[in-house]
C-alpha cells in the first residue's frame, strides 16, 4: 500500500476523540473530521478492538 498515510496524517483527524475508543468509532470520528479514503481505509484495516491512546492507533497503523 505505497498511498497508506502515515501516522501523523491519521492522527490529525482523530483530534478529540475521547479513548478508549473503538475501531468503529476512530473511524465514525475520522469521517466527521473530514478525512480521505487512505486514512478511512487505514483504519479500517486495523483490528476491531478498543484502542486506548494515540499512539496505541498509529501503532495498529503501522502495522497493518
């Protein structure tokens, strides 16, 4: 996925999200902030699980 977004730009669309949160939800909050389709699908291929910090969502990110 060479169009993946990086970390940073994922983050810039989850500001204020109250964590723990889940996957549907960092997504839901994702599409309110105005994000593009890289970061949607970014994060929609992150396990469903409830992620509790940022860092734990880059982290998923990055590794998917």
């Amino acid at each position: 996925m060479s169009d993946a977004p990086n970390p940073i730009q994922v983050q810039k669309f989850l500001g204020g999200i109250d964590y723990p949160a889940t996957r549907d939800a960092l997504i839901a909050h994702a599409q309110e902030s105005g994000a593009d389709g890289n970061v949607i699908s970014a994060l929609e291929n992150i396990p469903d699980k409830e992620y509790d910090s940022p860092t734990a969502v880059s982290s998923a990110v990055s590794d998917s």
